[in-house]
C-alpha cells in the first residue's frame, strides 16, 4: 500500500483483533461495499483496518492491561504494573497522574 506516493505498511496481524468488532462491521459493510458497487476496485482487507483504526478509538473508550507490559498491542490500551487493581465499573473515572 502507499500514501501520497510513500510505501505504507499497516502490522496487520497486531491488529487483527479488530476484525469483527462493531466499527470494522460498520467499515466493511457500509462504506467499503458502497465503494466496490459503486467503482471497479476491491479494498484490501488492509486498508480496511486502517480505516477501522480511528473509527474503533473515537469513543474515549479503554482497555486496562494490569500485565507490566511497555509495548501496547492496539490503541485504547492503558498498562498499568503488574499488581491487583480495585474493582472498575461503568462511570468510574481513572485519572493519570506524574510523579
């Protein structure tokens, strides 16, 4: 794939967790279909996660790995030390703070 020229290549297997959530339903159905019906062109599967990527993080919604990790696996995720974290519920706010 390339953008504006550039070769461009997405890490689909680090994102392939996507697939068959809501957003990349949305993504494939709706506007990837409307595109294929309506030109003579096929969208790789991989331009279709990439398109997923910002619709699947605009909710603010979040992942709490409490694993130790330092490298995240897809956007959304905050990793916290591995040690046992209090109950988290639908409203509760979390707020990050520097030392």
């Amino acid at each position: 794939m390339s953008l504006n020229g550039y070769p461009f290549q997405l890490e689909e297997d680090k994102y392939k967790k996507l697939i068959g959530i809501q957003d990349y339903r949305i993504i494939v159905q709706d506007y990837a279909a409307a595109i294929e019906r309506t030109l003579p062109v096929k969208i790789p599967n991989e331009e279709i996660l990439f398109l997923t990527l910002p619709i699947a993080g605009r909710r603010g919604q979040i992942t709490l790995k409490v694993d130790g990790s330092t490298s995240p696996e897809l956007p959304g995720s905050l990793y916290l030390e591995n040690t046992e974290i209090q109950d988290v519920n639908i409203g509760d706010q979390i707020r990050v703070v520097t030392p």
